[in-house]
C-alpha cells in the first residue's frame, strides 16, 4: 500500500452509466470490452459491462476516462476478502471468485 506521502487522490465520476472518470489510477491490469481491473492508490477496482474502451490513460497524473455500458464496479482492498463483507446476509455465494 502506498504512504500517506505519494498517495493521490482517488475520485470516480460516472455519468449515466456510459462514461467514467477516475483519479488516483496507479496501473492498469487487465482491459478488454468487457472487464476492466486497475489499482488505484486506494485499492483495486473491477468494472463490468460491454463496450467498454479506454479512451485516455496517464500514468503520471493518474487521470482515467473510459466509455461504453458500466454495469458494475466494485473495490476490492487488498488485504480484505469481498467474500466476507456481509457473512450474516448470505450474500457470499454471490460474490463472484475471480
């Protein structure tokens, strides 16, 4: 995890479910039109849908725009499990293991 020092800011600003901003993007790990997985500087984030596309990426600032049909994000910590978020609601057979 990084330091207080050289964190940056993490923001997400999603509109109407087809365009997404993002700050605080450290790497991007996987991107294809459906999957999108990347590490901000907080934690790791996954998006679903279908279209997805990069459209600009910069390493140095951490700035992130993507477009096509967002149907999920989620954040998963890096020393957490999603798995038990909500053991007592059930919900873990859910949760999808990837």
């Amino acid at each position: 995890m990084a330091t207080i020092e050289n964190q940056k800011p993490h923001a997400l600003n999603l509109s109407n479910r087809e365009k997404c901003s993002l700050t605080g993007v450290k790497e991007i790990i996987v991107s294809d039109d459906e999957y999108i997985e990347l590490f901000t500087y907080f934690d790791k984030l996954f998006l679903k849908g279908s279209g997805l596309k990069i459209q600009s990426f910069d390493a140095v600032s951490g700035k992130l725009e993507l477009v096509g049909r967002i149907d999920s994000l989620s954040y998963r910590g890096r020393k957490s499990s999603s798995r038990k978020a909500f053991p007592k609601l059930g919900v873990e057979k859910y949760v999808e293991k990837r």
